[in-house]
C-alpha cells in the first residue's frame, strides 16, 4: 500500500510532468498561498515565496498565525512559538506530513 506521501507525488507528477523533490513542492505550495502563479521571481523572492509555504505549512500546529496581506499581495505571518530543535530526519517528516495535510484539505489527495 502507498503511502500519502508517494500518492500526492505520483499526482504531482503526472499534473506537471515530470517528479518534483521537497523545495519544488514547498515553492508550489508557496506560490498557490501568494496567487501569483505565472510571475517571475528573482532568487530572494523564491525565498520568500517558499518561506509563505513553510508558514502556511506550520500554522495549523500552531506555530505561525496569519496576519494578512500587505500592500503588494503578500501574506505575513507572526510567529507564536518557537519550533523545538528536531533532528533533521524528524524536521524532513514534520514537513512532509504538513505537506500531505495542505494537499489533503486542498482535495488533491
């Protein structure tokens, strides 16, 4: 049986065509948040883009909670506490299970 994770992959894949790793699915989550899907951005602005995922990622454990947009369109967040130092292999799977719940209440999986 395939687990979450490999399922949203695997649509992923087949809706874009080719396989997307971590950071691609972070800018993508990112970039649907922000609503600007067809603009260029510079490499401090992909940045930025990604860390809107991350926010958005983390807000429903509590960690982040938005604030709005500014003049520009771009949403902020303030952080309400701290994330716990985690060991790299458990940071990798509370982002992926974020992952999956954003896509999960999204309908995409």
């Amino acid at each position: 049986m395939k687990s979450d994770w490999q399922v949203l992959q695997e649509k992923l894949n087949e809706r874009f065509g080719n396989e997307m790793d971590y950071d691609a699915i972070l800018y993508l989550i990112g970039l649907q948040e922000l609503g600007k899907l067809h603009q260029k951005f510079k490499k401090d602005q992909k940045l930025e883009v990604m860390h809107i995922a991350i926010c958005t990622l983390l807000e429903p454990f509590g960690f982040y909670e938005y604030k709005g947009r500014d003049e520009e369109g771009w949403p902020h967040w303030e952080l309400k506490e701290n994330l716990p130092f985690l060991e790299p292999k458990h940071q990798n799977k509370l982002i992926i299970d974020a992952i999956v719940d954003y896509f999960k209440r999204e309908e995409f999986i």
